[in-house]
C-alpha cells in the first residue's frame, strides 16, 4: 500500500467528513482533499512532470501545500525539501545534489527572490534568497514552475497555478507509482562541499504512518491540533480531522484554537510546549494525548505537561529523519526511570535495534529511508547516538560526537543532562566543553535553566546548590569546572533543537 493509495481509499470511504481546518479556519472535506490531490496530480502529468522528477519545494505548511506534496507524489513526482533561505552558497550545493527539474515555490517567495527592492529589504533583514525564477536545470535549460498564489511581478511568466490544477480534472489513476521509488529528499546536514539528504519512498513512509498509529489511537471524531506532517499524514489516514494553526501562531493562540476546535490530541517540540503553558496553564479538557517530540523533553516540562492535562496521556516520541517513529515512552515512563540517561521506551513493532561495539545505537525496519542521496541504498543505520537496553527499552546515553574529553575520563553530557534537569528549580540542563589549548582537555560547563517564575535570590543561589547536590546525581568525572545559570538555551531550526555551538560560544563570554 502506498501512502497516497492509502489517503486516497481513506477519503473515498468518508468523502463527507471534514479533513482538514486550516490556520484561518477554512475547512477541507475529505471528498474535496481527495479531488484536488487527483486534479493536482492530472494536471502535472498533462504538463509534463514525469517518474522521478524531482520538485524543489519551497511551500510553507497550509492546506496547499499539502495538496501539490500529495500531487507530486501522486504523479510520481519527488519532493525535494532543500530550504531556499540556507543562505546562496548551501542552497546551490544542495541544488546540485538533487537536480530537481521542478520548482514550486509561493508567488511572494518568487516575487521577493526577484525583485531588486525586496531583494534587498531581505538582505538587510538577514535573509539572502536565491533567484528562483531563473532557476536552471543543468545541463539542459530553465526549470518548470508551480505558483501557490496569485500572480505577482516576478512570478516566471509560465508558471502552473495551483489554484488552477487544484480545479481541473480529476480523473483515477490508471496506474500506480512505485512504492519503492524516491518520494521525498529532505535536507538535514551537511556542508557546502558535502551537503546531505535523506531519500524516503512512498513505502518507507507509509510504514511510518502505521507505527504512529499502532501506538496513538486515531480515528473519526478526533482532532489533532498540529503544524507537523508526520503527524498530520496519520490523522488524515485514519479520518480524523487535522487541526492546522495558522504560520507564526502566538502560543496562546495555539491554545485558545486547541479549546475551540475541540482537539483531541495535540504534537509539539517540548520547548514549544513550554511557550503555550506559560500562556495558558491547562490545556482544554477534550485534550487525550499530548505528544512531544524531535528534542528530549526534560522532566520539568512533562510535568508540567501532566499538570496541565491531568486526564490526557503525555508521550515523548524518539525519531530521526531516517527512520521515524522509532520508540514512544509515556512521561510517567520517563519520570519514573531512575537510572543514567534518558528512558526512550521499546521499540515499535517492526523496528529493528542492536548496539554496536561501541555503544552506538543500529537501527533498521520497515520504515527506515532509502537512504542519503547520492549514496547506496542501506539496510541499517548508525544514528550516532550512544544507547543501552534495559529490560528490551531503550535508554539514551548521549551522542558521539558531543563527547567531551578530561583526562582518561570520556564524558557524554546526555548521560547526564536528565538527572540534572530533574533536580529542583532546574527546567533545563545542558552540558559544553571549552578547549583548553594548553592541556588540550576540556573545560566543562554546566547550563541550567530555572523556572520562568524563580525568585532572583534562589536564582543567584543555583549554582552553589547545584555544587552541593550533583556529587549525589551524576559521576565524580562528570562534575562541572563551572556553572552557569540562563535565561534561555540557544535553539536552532524549526524543530528547536539545542545549539550546543551557540550555547559553547555563550558560556565563553
């Protein structure tokens, strides 16, 4: 089964019910979603998009957007997520790598990537964007355009209008992709000279989406309140209703539409969860399931998610981009687990784990990508992250290549990081080494967030205490030289990880 054969038969089956509520509250019927990804699709095929066509996508998350990704993919199409705002030098070696012969972008993106006055208003707001309407394939020619949006000056004269595919014909298709074929390249890393990508097929996708459902009931009736994909795709499959808050939404109004959308289950990055609780501190009462992901979620923030929904489940879901959903564990779960490291749960059903010698978590199923682009298929991937099991669950133990070095002594700050952030008036703990160019050891900074309400005398006080306390918590080799307390960690991306380089370069100065 592929993943749009399986939206597609989902959509047949309720063509009444509501899909999908956009930011500003429109509704998308699942006959009318299932219609314009069929028209969308009919459109690209008559205008010639052809098996394996990769199409730049540059299309912030909407209705639409959704729309013309399940088009692409419906035609046989690859989405190629290559971020036109990583700055000129790395979205050229990205294009290079891809080779997309398609590129659809929003008519305010082409119009501002074009136009000299725009053009330079986004330079000196820090955003330096590519030409994309003079994009070419090479080789060969100028590439084809999708608009999203009405016309604007600097739009490439032949550009496809959604709207306008959205509303042609819609005919079934007479023949489907291939499952094992690329359906989608995220970037995710990388340099100029080598940037890399993940290839995932409708099939590695669709696996995907099943294990976030044998794991997080959904079916009709639900509502999930969420602006990510992954989980979004499952709630359409299961013909449940995607609530979608609108781009740049205000944490209280991500609240405030969660109550009157009724929203049964809600997904968000841990740190984005804490935004919305300072602005509301209890979440609707319809709220079943929270779930947490793409960061570790420290133990202050799924408290504090279990105070604020008392009568919902909170999950902390482990995934990379490679392979996704990988291990969900409830927050009970994790707050309970009093050993090193962070408690990830079992694996999901299909999903393969061993350890290397080293440590390093393998990992391998159903739902692992092709692989990266450029590169031979794989079988197994090496995640990086160091890991034990316990009693079959995973426990994250830190990353490789975050090690620090003192003395004999090799210290993984995520081995660590969840027991500090679990001490009192803690919310956050991170852990940085300094090079010390004479000894050639490291410096090792501890960073700790208090609570947004802490007294300024207890927030002085935190670093002796936390002298006091960690020789009971965490190794003598593990000891911090130095501690330093913050407003904030430094965050990067859309996912909001943790930017250890910015928070090393923080606690220099």
């Amino acid at each position: 089964m592929t993943l749009v054969r399986w939206l597609l038969d989902q959509a047949a089956r309720t063509p009444g019910a509501v899909a999908l509520v956009s930011g500003d509250g429109a509704e998308l019927t699942y006959g009318e979603l299932r219609r314009q990804v069929l028209a969308v699709r009919h459109g690209l095929l008559s205008g010639g998009l052809a098996a394996g066509d990769g199409v730049l996508f540059s299309v912030r998350p909407s209705p639409e957007s959704l729309v013309l990704a399940l088009g692409v993919v419906a035609a046989g199409g690859v989405v190629v997520f290559a971020d036109p705002g990583a700055g000129p030098e790395m979205f050229t070696a990205r294009l290079r790598l891809a080779r997309p012969r398609w590129s659809a972008a929003e008519s305010v993106l082409y119009a501002g990537s074009r136009l000299r006055p725009v053009r330079a208003y986004a330079r000196r707001r820090g955003l330096l964007l590519p030409n994309l309407a003079d994009l070419r394939i090479p080789g060969e020619g100028p590439m084809r355009h999708i608009r999203v949006g009405r016309r604007l000056p600097g739009v490439p004269r032949n550009a496809l209008s959604f709207a306008r595919l959205a509303r042609g014909e819609a005919p079934e298709p007479d023949r489907e992709p291939d499952p094992d074929a690329p359906a989608a390249v995220i970037f995710t890393s990388g340099t100029t000279a080598d940037p890399r990508a993940v290839v995932h097929t409708q099939a590695s996708l669709a696996a995907a989406l099943d294990l976030f459902r044998s794991r997080l009931p959904l079916g009709p009736g639900d509502v999930v309140h969420t602006d990510q994909l992954m989980l979004g795709l499952p709630t359409l499959i299961a013909g449940a209703r995607w609530s979608m808050p609108p781009l740049f939404c205000a944490p209280a109004d991500f609240a405030r539409l969660m109550r009157e959308r009724h929203a049964t289950h809600t997904f968000c990055v841990p740190v984005h969860l804490a935004e919305i609780l300072d602005a509301c501190r209890e979440l609707p009462p319809s709220v079943r399931y929270v779930l947490l992901g793409a960061a570790p979620a420290p133990a202050a923030i799924l408290r504090r998610a279990i105070e604020a929904a008392p009568s919902a489940e909170v999950l902390s879901v482990y995934a990379m981009t490679e392979i996704l959903p990988v291990a969900i564990a409830s927050a009970q779960e994790k707050l309970a687990h009093a050993g090193p490291g962070d408690l990830l749960g079992a694996p999901l059903p299909g999903v393969g784990a061993r350890l290397a010698g080293d440590g390093e978590l393998l990992l391998s199923g159903p739902n692992l990508c092709r692989g990266y682009l450029g590169a031979d298929p794989v079988s197994e991937l090496p995640t990086g992250d160091l890991a034990r099991l316990d009693g079959g669950r995973l426990v994250l133990t830190g990353r490789k290549k975050d090690m620090l070095i003192r003395g004999k002594f090799n210290l993984y700050p995520g081995l660590y990081e969840p027991a500090i952030a679990a001490l009192p008036d803690v919310a956050e703990a991170a852990i940085v080494g300094v090079p010390d160019p004479r000894t050639g050891d490291e410096e090792v900074v501890l960073a700790v967030v208090g609570p947004r309400d802490l007294p300024a005398r207890l927030r002085r006080a935190l670093p002796d205490r936390l002298r006091r306390a960690l020789p009971d918590v965490i190794d003598h080799d593990a000891l911090p030289d130095r501690i330093v307390v913050l407003d904030d960690l430094p965050r990067s991306g859309r996912t909001r990880k943790l930017d250890r380089d910015r928070l090393r370069e923080l606690v220099v100065r």
